[in-house]
C-alpha cells in the first residue's frame, strides 16, 4: 500500500502577498490531483507572528481538505522580548493546539519537532528528550509503517544557502534520530530544496537502516530580494521497499513537475 504525504513549508504569510491567491489555488489543485493522506506544514507559517497572519495561515492549508500537521518556525514567535520569551508560542498554539503534534494510521507516524528556542534567531536546536519521545511514538507504530520525524530548521545544507546553519549538533541529532527509528525527515527554513539518503555523507559502518532527509523550498517569498528562489512543494511516496520524492516548483501559472528521486526503504 502507498502512503503518500505532501510537505510546504516557509509559507511567511503577511510578507509579499502580491500573487498569494494564484499559488494557493494551485496548490490545491494538486493536492486534488494527488490525494495525499497528510499535510505536513514544516514552519515559518507566518512573517511577523501577527494573530490574523497565523489565522490566514490555518485557514488556508486547512482548506486544502486533508488532514494538517504544522510546526512552528522562528517566524511564528514574537521578534522581540519580553513577549518572545513569555509568550513564545501563544499565537501558533492559538490555531494549532499544540508545537509538537503526531499524526498516526496504519500507514504512516509522522512525529512533529519544535526545534524553535525563544533566545535564537536563525538557529535551531532540538533535546535528546525530544528524539526519545519520538522514538517511543516510532515503537508503536504498525510494523511497515512510514516514520516521520518533521521539523523546521534544517540537518543538511541546501545549495544556495549554505550560510544559514542547521540545526546545532546536527550530526549528533541525525544519529539520535536514526536509532530513533526515523525514515524520513522533513525541514525547511532556508528556501531551497535539497534531498539526500544519510548513508551519502555520513559514514556507516554497514547498511544501516535508510534515512532520507529532506528540505523543502519555501511556498512564499519573505523578501522582495528572493524573487530568483523557487517556490515550490514536496510529494511523497511510500511504498514497502521505496520511498520516492517529487519536487514541484511554480513556473507559468501552476506547479510543475521538476525533479524525481527514489531511495530504497529497509535496512
């Protein structure tokens, strides 16, 4: 059976709206397309943290008619304190419930990551009890299932935004997440697209269990200086022994088709 999950992420809604509504109707023109089972809503929903942008925001990807799982990102806290560090997440949570959501079937886990912290800016970082939380959601998954570990700050550098750091020990973390039980991890943040199984930059003694990490480009453009970057989505597929990636980007009205990776499943 095909579990198949579709991925936005850096939505930054308030910042540059000019063309909004043409990309949003696309968006959900494909997501009648493909049926995915989940949508996975890796951060920065919002620009400024503002109530009405996290509210557009929901209401938006809600009314894409399936299921939503949304994590925060650091542009969905207050930009200054003392709200910053008193109110952190009062307004994400206001529409979400919660920064650390799990999804379940018998098809897929999908385990959300705050990896947001109040005294940084770019950066993330995540805690050892958080991947220990998801490895205990990881061991009561159906045997064959999918398990997904979501947050917003990248592990792996995309191309063009090398400047930007991943999340603070991501080398640790990444070996933390794997022994976790994670197949699959999602992030955003930078804007740009990068996919990769973890046995191609880390050495590992031998097969290991797979572990592709993805970062998906940004769907809104925070900055008028951004008008070169892509804005795009990223479709998964599932299968017993694959895992394929579909990489969409906007170009001439709609999303196309630009990329198309698969990765074995299993150890």
């Amino acid at each position: 059976m095909t579990v198949r999950l579709l991925q936005v992420s850096d939505l930054h809604v308030g910042a540059h709206d000019e063309g909004r509504a043409e990309v949003e109707q696309a968006l959900r023109e494909l997501v009648v397309q493909a049926q995915p089972e989940l949508v996975v809503a890796s951060g920065d929903l919002t620009h400024r943290n503002h109530p009405e942008q996290h509210e557009r925001a929901a209401a938006f990807l809600r009314s894409l008619g399936r299921p939503v799982l949304a994590v925060p990102g650091n542009h969905d806290i207050p930009a200054l304190p003392p709200r910053r560090f008193l109110r952190t997440f009062t307004a994400f949570e206001r529409v979400w419930g919660e920064t650390e959501p799990v999804y379940r079937s018998e098809s897929v886990v999908v385990c959300g990551l705050n990896s947001v912290r109040p005294w940084l800016y770019q950066e993330g970082a995540l805690r050892l009890r958080q991947v220990e939380q998801a490895a205990r959601t990881f061991a009561g998954a159906p045997e064959g299932s999918l398990r997904v570990a979501v947050l917003h700050h990248h592990l792996i550098s995309a191309p063009w935004r090398t400047a930007k750091r991943p999340v603070f020990r991501r080398t640790r973390m990444l070996a933390a997440l794997a022994g976790a039980g994670a197949e699959l991890i999602l992030s955003g943040h930078v804007h740009q697209s990068a996919v990769a199984e973890r046995r191609e930059f880390l050495f590992s003694s031998g097969p290991g269990q797979s572990l592709v990490v993805a970062v998906a480009p940004g769907l809104g453009r925070p900055r008028p200086g951004r008008h070169a970057e892509a804005s795009g989505v990223h479709l998964f597929d599932a299968e017993e022994h694959e895992l394929r990636v579909r990489g969409y980007a906007w170009s001439d009205g709609g999303f196309a088709l630009v990329a198309d990776r698969r990765f074995p499943r299993g150890g």
